[in-house]
C-alpha cells in the first residue's frame, strides 16, 4: 500500500508513468498522437520503471486481462467519510471510493464520471495538486471549461515537466475528457 506522501511530485517516474497511462481518450490532434506517445517523444520516459511498479511480466495482458492479484494501491482521504483507492494493475488503473468500483482507465474503460466542478471541490478539501492529478482522469470537461481546464491541468503539469511540454500534454487531455 502506498499513500499520498508516497507520490510526492519529485517522484517523477511515477508521475511520467501515470499521466501516460491514465488518459485513454487523450490525443494531440494536430499530431494523431497519444499522451504515451508524446511522453516517450519528448521525455525519454522510463517504462521499466511503470512496469515495475504495476507488476507487469510477460503474458499478463493475455493471462489475466492485465490484472494481479495484489496490485500496488493508493489509500488516501478524499473527504471525511471518503475514503479513495486507487488499484495500479498492469493494464488498468481501478478507482474505488469507499471500496465501490467507480471508474477505471483500462482497455474497457469507465472514465468522465464528474465535472469539473467536483474537481475542484475536491481540491479545495484541503488536497493539494496531486489529488487533482490522480482524479483528473475522472473528469467531464465541458465547452465552457477548455480554456480554464487547459490552464490549470498546465500548471499543474508544470510540477513534474517541462512548460512546453505541459501545454501539449494539457491539451490533449482537455481533449480527451471533453463532453460528448
């Protein structure tokens, strides 16, 4: 079990690793690109570390749909009575609130669960950019929101890359967590 303390911002590896696997509708359109593929382009990213750290051996996408028995697991205090885990397998990342499923970023993924909004509150709880990071995959940005939304994602993204790359990378997300 790890928590929040655990993925402090200058634990980049983990970070690069989560920001590329955790946006599966996220895509650069002026370069068809994908957040994984961007990061590997522009930050040399160290895989083997991700894969470590989520177990990941040979053969677990096809035996096991990329899931372990014990993945590596955030616990954290969302608010008073909620308490966020977040499951890190080989092929997914699993979201719980108080041990109720409610989003995952895998092959079949369930994500853009709340607005904006939420995030925020969130946020003002008393938690700082990392929890905004870790739920920032389970966000519906609005039309009304991209610019604001791309803005902050940026900024926070300053804490770990280079601001080149956080524009890019903030885009695509904005991108991929848009309202349908």
């Amino acid at each position: 079990m790890i928590t929040l303390n655990d993925v402090t911002f200058s634990n980049k590896k983990f970070w690069t690793g989560f920001v590329a696997t955790s946006f599966p509708t996220a895509l650069d359109e002026e370069t068809d690109s994908s957040l994984a593929e961007i990061i590997e382009e522009e930050e040399a990213a160290d895989s083997n570390w991700w894969g470590n750290f989520t177990k990941y051996y040979d053969g677990v996408l096809e035996e096991a749909d990329g899931y372990i028995e014990e993945p590596e697991t955030l616990i954290c205090h969302l608010t008073e009575a909620q308490t966020l885990k977040i499951e890190f397998h080989p092929g997914d990342t699993v979201y719980y609130i108080n041990d109720r499923q409610i989003a995952n970023t895998g092959g079949e993924y369930q994500i853009q669960i709340f607005p904006l909004a939420d995030l925020l509150r969130y946020r003002e709880g008393g938690n700082d950019n990392r929890m905004f990071l870790l739920l920032l995959p389970l966000t519906v940005i609005t039309n009304e929101d991209t610019s604001h939304a791309a803005e902050m994602i940026a900024n926070v993204l300053q804490e770990i890359f280079e601001r080149s790359l956080c524009d890019r990378l903030s885009k695509s997300i904005v991108y991929g967590l848009m309202e349908e």
